[in-house]
C-alpha cells in the first residue's frame, strides 16, 4: 500500500492550509519522480505547490496529489515551472 508511506499532512506543520491559501501564492511544478508513491503521484503531471517552510528547510515540498490533499514529498521528486499569467488563472479556475 504505497500512500501509507505519505509524509504527513498535518496542519500544525504546514505553514498554511491549503483551503486559506490564496491563489496568488500557489505555484507549480512537474513530478519527475514517484518512486514509493506512484498511487499518489503521476510522472510529467503538474501539481500545485503550497508555501511550507518547514518542507522548504528540510528539503520536501508540499503538493496537492492524487487525493485532493496536501502531503509533504521529497524536492527532488519535483522541478518547479514558472507558467504564463494566462495558463496559471486558468488553471486556478479549475483547481
């Protein structure tokens, strides 16, 4: 059962939840790695980032996966990508 092996979505450490984080502050980025998640994350998808300082000093990052939840994965699993205005609004109607 591999989302077992999650890093934990709790709210006390992330430094916002996802519900109340604005939009403006979300970013991207593309998994270019899944090994030990691949229930949670799809290889070349795009995934929202939330801002997480604690992921941020211990190398993780926190993504919205598969489950519609937020979950700290490994930073190397990720490349983050800087989209165009346009591609980013509409992607933020949607989400």
């Amino acid at each position: 059962m591999e989302s077992a092996k999650k890093k934990s979505n709790s709210k006390s450490r992330s430094a916002v939840d996802s519900r109340r984080t604005s939009r403006a502050e979300r970013h991207f980025a593309v998994c270019v790695r899944n090994r030990g998640y691949r229930a949670s994350l799809e290889l070349r998808k795009l995934y929202p980032v939330l801002p997480d300082p604690f992921a941020d000093e211990h190398q993780m990052i926190r993504v919205i996966d598969e489950s519609g939840e937020d979950y700290l994965y490994p930073a190397k699993f990720f490349v983050r990508v800087e989209l165009p205005h346009t591609v980013e609004r509409a992607l933020e109607t949607i989400a």
